[in-house]
C-alpha cells in the first residue's frame, strides 16, 4: 500500500512542501508526486497531529460485487444482445427496425426514447434486452472494465458487400469475450444480394452456419423491408435458451453503466443494465465514484417504473454526478457506506493518476504475476505485422514455444499498423501487442496509454520470440 505525497498532504489539508520537509527530517528524500509507504505516511500524519484511520480496497468494497446467492435462488433472465458488423452493413438500421417494429407498434402512443438499451418481445413471447449503441468500442470497453453484460453478439454482415474487414474484428472481439455469435445476413431485399457468398467467405474465420452443417445460427434479414426481423428475434431467443441464462431477482441489484450524461433539466442520468437483483426506487447506489438515491427510474418508453428486473435496462435519476459508461453499480445499505465507497474510489482515481504521471510500470513480466490462474498459465498477445506471411511465421514459433505450464494465447493476429482497436481489445484481455515493422497509429498509442497496455516493437522474428520466450520462463516460477 502506497501513497502519494501530494495525496497524502491533500487528505490532511496540509501543504505538501511541509510533507516533504518532515519526510526529509526523517532521513526519506521524497518528491512530491512520489510515493511512500503506509507505515511512513502514517508517522508524518501523526506527526502532524492528525489521527490515522486506514482503509483497504478490502474494507470498503468487501461485499459489493457478486456475493454468492443461495442456491435455487437462479430465476431466467433475458438476454442482452450487442449488434456488431462492418461500417454500413446496417447495424443502425437493424436496431431501429426492431425498436420500431416491436416497441412503438405494441405500446399504445408509446414514444420510444433513447436511452442506451431497449427491451422487445420476441414472437415466441420471450424478452429480448438489446444493447442500442452499435460498435465494438463500446463492447469491449464495458468488458474492459470487468462488465460482462452480453451474453449473444449478432453479426451483422451486408448480403451485398460481403465479409469486411470489421466483420472479422467483430468476430474476433465476440470470441476474445467468449460471447456465442449469431449471423445476421442483412440487405437480402437488394438485387445484388449474395448471401451464400456470406456463409463460404464466413468459413475462413471458422464461422460455419448452419445451413452449411455448421452450429452458428444464421438468419436473412432486411432492415429495410423488415423481412426476416421476427426470425431473428425467435434465433435469439432460442440461443437464448441454449444458454440457459439466470440471474437471482431477490436480492439487492448490481449491474453495468451503460451510458451516463448530465441533462440539464434533470441532472445526472445513467443508464444502467440491471444484472442481479431487483433496482427499486430509493436505493441507494454506488457506481464508479458517484453515489446517490434513485429518486426515479425510467424505462426505455419514457415511462417511470417502480423497480427493475435483471437485464432490464433503465435509467436512474438521482446520482450525484455521472458516472462513467462501463462502471459497475450496486446498490448499498446506506448512504454512509455510499459515500464512503465513492469517496474512496475518487481517492484512487487522483492517485492512479499521479503514478502514472510519475512511473510507467508495465512490462509483460508485472502483469504475468498477476495473472493467477490455476493450470496452465497464458501470455495473451495481439499481434500485428506488415505482412501476413510473417504473421503466420510468428504465430507458429511463438505457438511452439509453450509447454504444459505456460505458453501464449494469441488474441487476434493480422497483417496492419496497430490500431486503436487492437489496442482495445488486448486491454480488456490484459494482453501486450506485439508490432512486427508496424508502428502504431497515434490513437493506438493515445489507448495504449490510457489503458496501459504494452505495446512491443521488433523488427527481427528471432529477437520478438526470444523475448517472449524468457517472459515466459519468467511466468514459470514466480517463487524465484
Ligand atoms: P451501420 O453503419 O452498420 O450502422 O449501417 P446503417 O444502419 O447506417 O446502414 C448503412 C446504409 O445501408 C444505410 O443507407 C441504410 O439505409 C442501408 N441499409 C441498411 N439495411 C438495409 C437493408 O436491409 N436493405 C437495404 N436496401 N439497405 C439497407
């Protein structure tokens, strides 16, 4: 445990030069935006005449995430759904076909509001949660955080363009989540629609549908016409089942941020996807470092409820401050311990933001010790090249480098420059991206430094292997 000097003089309402100097007295020569201990910060405080009161991560947030339910409290839930594809392949069109179709049609003068997520009924009488902000940033930011909150990606691929470029990174980010994919072959009303074309080009990245006696359901659709929408939606609910998803209603609720803002007539607003658990009016929750009472909640029509389901998306009024898209929430007993958490949490955010201003710790090896998985341990990798035979080339020594105990889990692999995305993606998974004679685009890099994530040059097969290797035999015996 550690603290800044700064942070520290500013938890006492201290100057920090004051900080240093009593420091410097004790023989520490700290500057200001280093860090000290625990036990000498506490010697200074007291030092200065205030009373000490230390609190871990352990005390504040024991207890606020995922707490086991008794068993044969699992009820079914319905899915949350994210629609992923290639620019313009109509993932847009799609959301807002089923939105109107399903949503508008059944609420009698029901005025659909945007508010991140929306529910349909499917045909087959089961809900449906969608998550209405397209894109894989988005997606893999929220499992960045920790927030799982999809549990079926629809792949959207256009009938007449064909498998794109970002349909594979879709496909590739849906597995790196380990989230099942169901292809949507949209556009089909179009003349130049090709979908068989869709479902051979599908193969090469080990997407076999159904038709072809693959598992992969697939459905045509036009977002445009509406043909096709009502199978979709059964598809769903029938992965669903597969699925067999569950979560506890009776008990307190937890979940994920999906969008926050502040709106000028009603202040903060977040919208959350219920998880776990029942969100009623007047709890009081905690997310990221905001905190307040849910003074309303609102459904995707605009409607106030009085509670929330799980996989229910719907907005709180009565936070503090907006928290951020992608922080979890839970709802706490009282406003003592609220505030305690998110005070706490606001502490954690100035100092993580002062180490980083001072130390770039990184490295492969740091973050392999902290990888505490039981078995075979994984060096998760993302790795780019100028071309793909040397891609492969690297891929396949890198593959042969590991044994029962370690080796590396290649995340995506690819011929490019680095992008902002491939650094995404490798930050959710905690993974390093190796660059062989690329560079990184600059919004990479700006990524890879708000994430954290390594990013390795080389430009000589041997030396990127070789350097692996010994990370490797680093992970081995951590004892050592
Ligand atoms: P996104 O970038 O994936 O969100 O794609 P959009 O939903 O914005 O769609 C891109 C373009 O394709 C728009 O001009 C849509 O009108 C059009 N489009 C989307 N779905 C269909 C469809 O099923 N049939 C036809 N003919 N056009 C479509």
């Amino acid at each position: 445990e550690t603290i800044t000097v700064q942070e520290l003089a500013n938890r006492m309402s201290e100057r920090a030069v004051d900080v240093v100097r009593l420091l410097m007295k004790q023989g520490v020569m700290k500057k200001i935006n280093e860090l000290i201990d625990a036990d000498t910060a506490q010697l200074i405080a007291e030092e200065l005449g205030h009373t000490v009161r230390r609190v871990a991560e352990s005390d504040v947030e024991e207890g606020l995430f995922d707490a086991p339910d008794a068993e044969g409290a699992q009820t079914s839930r319905p899915p949350v759904v994210t629609i992923m594809g290639h620019v313009d392949h109509g993932k847009t069109s799609l959301l807002d076909a089923i939105r109107h179709t399903k949503v508008v049609k059944g609420e009698a003068g029901g005025i659909t509001q945007h508010i991140g997520a929306y529910q349909v009924t499917s045909p087959l009488g089961g809900l449906i949660t969608f998550i209405d902000t397209p894109g894989h940033a988005a997606f893999t930011a929220m499992r960045q955080r920790g927030a799982k909150s999809t549990d079926i990606v629809v792949l959207v691929v256009a009938a007449d363009d064909g498998v794109m470029p970002q349909t594979a990174e879709a496909v590739n980010h849906a597995r790196a989540a380990g989230v099942p994919i169901i292809v949507a072959i949209n556009k089909i009303d179009k003349e130049d629609a090709n979908p068989q074309r869709v479902r051979t080009d599908l193969l090469q990245y080990e997407i076999q549908v159904e038709s072809l006696g693959g598992e992969t359901l697939e459905v045509e659709v036009s977002a445009k016409t509406g043909d096709g929408l009502d199978k979709l939606l059964e598809v769903i609910q029938l992965q669903a089942e597969i699925l067999d998803l569950k979560a506890n209603a009776d008990r307190t609720a937890e979940g994920t941020v999906i969008e926050a803002k502040l709106d000028r007539g009603r202040g903060p607003v977040a919208t959350v996807l219920v998880q776990r658990g029942t969100l009623k009016q007047s709890d009081i929750v905690v997310a990221g470092s905001e905190w307040g009472r849910v003074r309303m909640l609102v459904d995707d029509k605009g409607g106030t409820v009085p509670e929330a389901l799980p996989s229910t998306p719907v907005e709180i009024l009565g936070f503090n401050g907006a928290p951020e898209a992608g922080d979890r929430f839970a709802v706490v007993e009282n406003e003592a311990r609220a505030r305690e958490i998110a005070d706490y949490r606001q502490r954690q955010k100035r100092e993580q933001a002062a180490a980083r201003a001072t130390v770039r710790v990184s490295g492969l090896e740091e973050m392999m010790s902290q990888i505490k998985t039981a078995g075979r341990k994984e060096l998760p990798l993302v790795i780019k090249g100028d071309v793909q035979g040397s891609v492969e080339a690297i891929v396949q020594s890198l593959e042969k480098v590991g044994n029962d105990e370690v080796g590396v889990r290649i995340l995506l692999s690819g011929a490019g420059g680095i992008t902002e995305s491939d650094v995404i993606l490798a930050a959710a998974s905690k993974a390093a991206v190796i660059g062989f004679n690329v560079r990184a685009l600059k919004e990479a890099r700006d990524a890879a430094d708000r994430t954290g994530t390594e990013i390795r040059y080389y430009n000589i097969i041997y030396d990127l292997v070789d350097d692996i290797k010994s990370t490797m035999s680093g992970m081995l015996s951590p004892e050592r």
